[in-house]
C-alpha cells in the first residue's frame, strides 16, 4: 500500500520534474558504490606516493584537464540544444550534420590542446616540479585526455533519454582507476605508474561510450553525410555564438577547478598541491551530486523551455532549487562532522591538518550544488551570454580572493577563494534566473519570451 501511494505521489509531480528525477536516478545508481571505490584509489595512490609525489601526481593530471577544458567545447550541450529541434522534428538529416560538426570540433580542439600541452611542458614544466624523467609519462597523458573524445557521444545518449547506457560508460572511469591503482601499487608504485593507470581509465572510458553508441545504431548519423543543399549554420540559428559560450564557460570552469590547484602548486609547493587536490577531491565527491543533477536536468529544462507552457517552468526550478538546497545542507553537516577522519582514513595522518581546507571546499560544492539549475536554465533560452558575465565576475573573484589570501593562509586562501568565487557567481546566476522567471509569467499566452544575450 505505501509503495502504491508512493507511485502515485510521483505520478501527480509535473512531467519535467519527473523526467528529471528518473535521469537522476540513472546517474545516482551506478554512483554509491563507485563513489567508495573512487576514495579508496585515491587512499592508494596518496598513501603510495607521499605528500610530495602525489603533489605532482596531482599537479601534472590538474595541469592536463584544465588544458582538455581550456580548448573544449562542450558539444554534448550543442547535441541536446539543437538535437531536440531536429528530433521533434523528425529531421534526421539536420541532425546526423550536426552530430558531424561536432564530432569534427572534439578532434579539432584535442589537436590544438596537444600542441598547447607540449608548450606548456616546454616552458612551464619544471615550475610545477615536472622533473624530465617526469616529461614523457606526463605529455603522454596529457595526449590521452584530448584524445579520448566522448562529449558528442555523450550527448546522443542525454538527447535519446538512455541515462542509464551514459551511466554505465562513466562508471568505467573509477573501476578502471581501481584496478590500477592497485597495479600500480603491486607494479610500479611511482609517478608514472599512477598515470598509466589514469590514462588506461580514460581510454576504456571513451571505448566504452562509442561501442554503446554502435550497439543503439546512432553511430550511424554520424556516418551519414547530409546533402549539399543543407547549411549546417541555417538549420541551427545561434550555433557559432552558443559554441563559442559553451567553451567560454568551460575555460571559465577550469578557472575554479584546476586553476588554484595550480597556484598552490607554483606559490607553496607540490606537498600544498597534494593536501589541496585531496581535500578537492573529497569535496567533489560528496558534492558530486551538483554535476548529476545538472546532466540530468538539461535535457528537461530544455524541452519545458520549447513547450507552450513554458509559464509552468518557475515552478519546476523552485522544486529543483529546494531538493538540491536540502541536499547540499545533508553534504555540508557531514563534512563538518566528519571531515577530518575521512582525511586521515583516505590519505593518512600526514593530511590531518587539511580538515579547515576541506570545509572551505566542502562548503563552495554546496553552494554549486544549490544552484545548479541555474545555469542550464540561462543556456536553454539562448541567454548564454548572461551566464558567461556571471561567470566571469566569480572567475575574477576567486582569482582576487586566492592571490590575496595565500600568501598569508596558503592553501587554505585557495580554498577560501573557491567558495568567494561559488557564492558570487550563485548570486548573479540566480539574480538573472529570477528575471528570466518573471518575464515568462507575464508574457501572453503562457509563450516564452524572446530569449537574448
């Protein structure tokens, strides 16, 4: 009877909310357990190579992603955008040219992130205590992280609602880093055995997303060469600006993950780098919900935005802004209670001293996690160009706060920094978001408004 009840209260909740929920149930699933295993190789790897060496263990695969986010673009959120036009409409043809496009722009910016990768170990190598027996293993998986191309695949699944075949893929990434962590550990207990082990996770991880997307058939669009007489950039208006928004808003997003990592690589040293990457890491972990929620959600916050009752799209953010809220509050009591014995249990006594670091950190997730709607929001109804000057401003508030802070706190400024940077891009986020809101209510017909920049 109670589950009979349960089923029908999830029934009477608005369709967008439900979907939304469903593909948060997709992604949470294959995520407890892996979420164990995600500390315990981290636990490994920082007991395996010390403060030191996991400092520039942590510094080289840092340096990597921010390369692979710096000239990315994000093409899953092009493939959802514009795929959903092209799918209601039943025009497969405009949409395997726009799988296309942006398949070819995934290997266009890993080739140009090779070659920046390359001139950065070149020039900046030895600043981040890359030593040149470290110079090989490093480029190598610099070029593995580029190459290992997923996002448009990544896309084709969000936008055929198959969450639970993305889910799968991305559980690849932990299961492999927990085998070979521990091969690693057995093998070759250095530096470089922890980055084979990271990069055969991302090789298998891509492997695992275009085999899924062989065996559904949708590889097939991206075979499909589209007639002469079809122009990819009047099938898709707005196609170059939101491109170009979607990999300003993934520079920017390295500027909050990776960048002060850097700097508290350059300025103290690769054991701060070390103690700062793992308090990131568990925060990340617990806050990893904020990702999920926003893959999970885009896809139906863009589907409610093309709705004719777009007016009813207030509401569902306002139940998504609350869940997400209670959630984060859940993650930030935990880490408070809990946060300096699950340092000590994943990295040992040596980073006990990182609990204040990992609250600040903690506590910048959180605020993610409360607003995660908002951005998707803004991107949906073509206001990317509002999320970008958001963005921005915290970029330069984190920037600001760490290089004031550090030389007086270390890395415990960084962390500071983060959360300055998370709670002012939540304010402008959700300033812009509240404005969106209230246009739609009072525009005729239950219709969206015209969306702008």
């Amino acid at each position: 009877m109670d589950n009979d009840h349960s089923t029908r209260g999830f029934a009477r909740l608005p369709r967008g909310v439900r979907a939304a929920a469903r593909n948060l149930g997709w992604l949470l699933a294959s995520r407890g357990v892996l979420a164990v295993l995600s500390l315990v190789y981290l636990g490994v790897a920082t007991r395996t190579l010390g403060a030191a060496d996991f400092g520039r263990f942590a510094l080289i695969t840092g340096a990597s992603q921010a390369i692979a986010l710096l000239v990315g673009f994000q093409t899953w959120q092009i493939v959802v955008r514009y795929g959903v036009d092209h799918l209601n409409s039943g025009d497969d043809i405009g949409l395997a040219a726009l799988l296309r496009a942006c398949v070819g722009l995934d290997v266009l910016s890993a080739l140009v992130g090779i070659g920046l990768a390359i001139l950065i170990l070149a020039v900046w190598g030895g600043d981040f205590g890359i030593t040149p027996d470290l110079m090989r293993a490093t480029l190598l998986f610099a070029v593995v992280q580029l190459v290992t191309i997923r996002s448009t695949p990544l896309g084709i699944l969000r936008l055929r609602d198959r969450f639970s075949l993305s889910a799968l893929a991305d559980s690849m990434t932990p299961l492999v880093r927990f085998v070979g962590a521990g091969l690693a550990f057995a093998l070759l207990p250095t530096v470089e055995g922890f980055l084979l082990a990271w990069a055969a996770a991302e090789l298998v991880t891509a492997g695992a997303y275009w085999i899924i997307l062989a065996r559904t058939g949708d590889l097939g669009l991206l075979t499909r060469r589209p007639p002469a007489d079809r122009r990819l950039l009047a099938d898709n208006p707005g196609l170059v600006r939101f491109t170009l928004s979607t990999n300003t808003s993934s520079t920017l997003s390295l500027s909050t993950k990776h960048v002060p990592l850097l700097l508290v690589g350059g300025y103290v040293g690769p054991a701060a780098a070390g103690a700062f990457r793992l308090a990131f890491q568990i925060a990340q972990a617990l806050a990893k919900l904020s990702q999920l929620l926003a893959r999970a959600a885009f896809p139906e916050i863009v589907r409610a935005v093309r709705s004719p009752a777009a007016a009813r799209l207030p509401r569902m953010l306002a139940r998504l802004f609350w869940a997400s809220s209670a959630a984060a509050l859940v993650i930030l009591a935990i880490v408070a209670v809990a946060g300096k014995p699950i340092l000590v249990l994943v990295g040992g006594h040596s980073f006990s001293d990182a609990g204040p670091l990992l609250l600040w950190l903690a506590a910048a997730g959180c605020v993610d996690l409360a607003t995660v709607s908002f951005e998707p929001v803004l991107m949906a109804v073509h206001r990317a160009g509002t999320a970008m000057v958001a963005r921005t401003a915290a970029v330069i508030v984190l920037l600001v706060t760490t290089v004031a802070l550090l030389p007086r706190m270390g890395e415990v400024g960084a962390g500071i920094g983060v959360l300055a940077g998370s709670v002012a891009g939540a304010l402008l986020l959700g300033a812009a978001v509240i404005r969106y809101a209230r246009s739609t209510r009072s525009s005729p017909d239950d219709q969206p408004p015209r969306a702008t920049s």
